[in-house]
C-alpha cells in the first residue's frame, strides 16, 4: 500500500487507514503508538482512530462499505488488511482479502478509477 499511495497519491489515489483490534488483539496499543508503528513501514497515508468493523458497535463508514461490497463467506471483514476501493463518488467499486497483494491486482484495478 506504501508504494501504491507514493505511485498513485499525486494522481488523486487517497489511502486511508483504520486500525482495528478485533482480530486477534493485533492493534492493542493506543493511536500514537499504532500510528509510530506504521511510521516504521514507511506509511505516510491517512491514518484514523482505532475503531470496531464488525458487531452491533461497528463504525457506520465499514457498516457501509460492508453493504455494498459483501465478502465471499458474509456481511462481515473477516481479518485485519481487508482493503476495499472507493471511487470518486464515494461508491465503493472493489473489495480485497487481506492476502491480495496490492501489487499488481489492485494496481491494475485503481488505474479505471484515477
């Protein structure tokens, strides 16, 4: 995602990203530490507050993306680095697994969008 947002963020590609500690207790730490972890991979796109994607407290924005673009198995992200595009629009268009790599499947794809 790294390369993806230093390629692609002077043609308008905005990467946002959304700590989440519902999968394993990966993100435990508060927001300045999650987001000085990031720092260290060379992340310099948007990162959010730490929210809930899944459960009756779920962040509204993931309530959304999750409704118009379902996984394979349910209505739910089943693991952490679940990336979904959205278009111009605000439409998400795309959703990915965790284990897609950024480059080159969703490279491929942002390029109908940018």
């Amino acid at each position: 995602m790294v390369q993806l947002h230093e390629k692609y963020g002077p043609q308008g590609l905005s990467i946002l990203a959304f700590p989440c500690n519902q999968f394993g207790g990966q993100e435990p730490g508060t927001e300045a530490e999650i987001k000085t972890f990031a720092e260290g991979y060379g992340v310099k796109f948007d990162m959010f507050s730490k929210i809930k994607v899944n459960g009756n407290d779920a962040h509204p924005l993931w309530n959304f993306l999750k409704s118009k673009q379902g996984g394979t198995l349910g209505n739910f992200i089943k693991w952490n680095f679940t990336k979904f595009v959205v278009d111009k629009t605000g439409n998400p268009v795309a959703r990915y697994s965790p284990q897609t790599n950024p480059i080159p499947t969703i490279e491929k794809d942002l390029q109908k969008y940018l």
